[in-house]
C-alpha cells in the first residue's frame, strides 16, 4: 500500500513553515492600510504609479511589524503561557524556539528597513523611528503606563506619515492629528475592554494595573473629542479646490456616528479586540460605508 504521508524532514519544515506565519501575525497586517491614508485624503488614491508606492510601504511597515512581533513574543513566552488565548502564540507553544524567532525579527527588520530606503531618505527615517519606537515598547516602556498607549498610537501616525513620504503628497495637521486621536481612541478602548476583564490579561499585562476604570474613560473621550474636531476641522476647511467640499462636509456626520457608537460599545465592555468589533457591528458597518461613499464622491468625482 503507498504511503501518502509526507516525509518527516517535509513535515518538519511545513509545520515550522506554518509556525512563523503564525508568529508573523498576518491577522493585524490590516494596520498598514494606513499607508493608503494620505494618498487617498489628498486625491490621488487612483494612480497607479502613487499605488504602486503606498504598497510597497505598507509592504516595508509589514516587515517592521514583524520584526516587532516576533521579539515581543520571544520575551513574553512565559507570561504568554499563563494566558487562555496567547498561549498558543508560536514560542510560547514551543513551535518556534526562541533562537528562530530572533532570526526571524532579525530578517524581516532588516528587509523592512531595505524596502523603506527604496522609497527615498524621509520613508527610511520614520521607518526607522517607528522600528526604534517600537522596540523601546518592547523593552519595557510598555510597562510604563501612559507611555505605553502614546506608542502604540504613535505608530500608527508614522505608517500615515510615511504613506505621504512614500507617494511624494502634502498632508495637513488636521489629517496628522486625526491619526493620532482616532489611534488614541482605539488604544484607550483597548485598554478599557483588557481592564475589566479577567485575571489573565492583568497577568499579560501588568501595565493594566495601574489604569482605573475612571482614567480610561476620561482618556476615552479626550480621544473621540480630538478625534472628532480634528476631522471637522479637515473636512470644513479642505483646502483643496478640485472637490466636492458640501459632500466632504456631510461626512462628518457618519463619521460622528461611527466614533460615537463605538464608544457605546467600550462602555459595554467591548474592544478589546478592535479589528473585530469594527466589522461586526451592523451600525459601524452602515457608518463606515457611508462615510467612504461620500468621501470618496468628495474627493473623486469632482
């Protein structure tokens, strides 16, 4: 009778193949649409050689990221353990040793930082800045509360900036500032979703510790306020001359909807996964897709 299982060298290398995919997080590669932001605020989402650039960013913060996740899980292998989800992160199950992974880290940083030069000095600087930032996080500064909500919104506002550097567009300050208080508000729901739940995300991060529910909440708000101004202000002074300003306008308000219920849903206990809830949630969906219709007729069908 033939054997059709694969040779246990082939096995081998197909598991730890699968394993490094899995360390490599492709669930929140998501982030690096952010990339796309600025070209598409400023018109110019439609041109191929201007898409051909913002993908070849978001390919290098991909890279970054990586590098990110692979060292993060190498030093919280032991906590990881202890937690009901994140034991099953690569090196905490014992799928990858932690020499491989640092290897790992070592080569998508390298190849990130690679790509990023390819798109001139600017887009290698804030790669740079955010691989630097990110692993002070890492570290330790995660540890440190406030900091650690600071750089994770942090990095978010360099993918945005380095999508301008990468395509060659202008960005304003409201467009800047809306990336970092839409990134705050996100973080900080995070953090209210992780403090009153169990035990174990306390133990995965003891940061959590030293946040009340109260300071969060207060943290909440300043976020979906700047958030909220931030985008008025941006939408009702665009300072562009080939858009549809009124249709820019009205965006504001299933912009407003969407922060605003979503903030619902983080005084529900709900958030701690943001990539979930944003595409679950049958009002956020309708918000969202009202939203990009009448930005992108703002912006695009003038």
């Amino acid at each position: 009778m033939t054997d059709l299982q694969a040779p246990p060298a082939v096995a081998v290398r197909v598991g730890r193949g699968r394993a490094l995919i899995r360390l490599s997080r492709p669930q929140q590669w998501h982030k690096a649409v952010m990339l796309f932001a600025a070209p598409s605020a400023a018109g110019v989402i439609d041109h191929p050689s201007i898409v051909l650039r913002a993908a070849v960013a978001a390919v290098a913060f991909i890279l970054l990221s990586i590098a990110i996740y692979a060292l993060n899980d190498v030093r919280d292998a032991s906590d990881d353990r202890r937690h009901p989800r994140k034991q099953h992160r690569p090196v905490a199950a014992g799928a990858i040793t932690p020499p491989v992974a640092l290897v790992w880290s070592a080569f998508a940083a390298a190849a990130g930082l690679a790509t990023a030069a390819a798109l001139g000095v600017p887009t290698l600087l804030l790669g740079l800045t955010y691989l630097v930032a990110q692993l002070a996080y890492v570290q330790g500064l995660k540890h440190v509360a406030v900091v650690d909500v600071v750089l994770v919104a942090l990095g978010f506002v360099l993918r945005a900036a380095a999508g301008a550097t990468a395509t060659g567009v202008p960005v304003s300050n409201w467009f800047l500032l809306v990336s970092l208080f839409g990134a705050l508000f996100l973080v900080a729901g995070k953090r209210r979703a992780e403090r009153g739940s169990t035990a174990p995300n306390a133990r995965s991060r003891p940061v959590l510790a030293a946040y009340s529910t109260a300071w969060l909440d207060q943290l909440t708000t300043v976020a979906l306020l700047g958030t909220t101004l931030s985008y008025g202000l941006w939408a009702f002074q665009y300072l562009g001359h080939d858009v549809i300003r009124q249709l820019l306008a009205v965006s504001f308000l299933p912009f407003l909807t969407a922060l605003l219920r979503y903030a619902f849903l983080i005084s529900t206990g709900r958030g701690e996964l943001p990539e979930h809830e944003l595409f679950r949630d049958r009002v956020l969906i309708v918000a969202g897709a009202s939203w990009m219709v009448l930005v992108g007729a703002g912006l695009y069908a003038a």
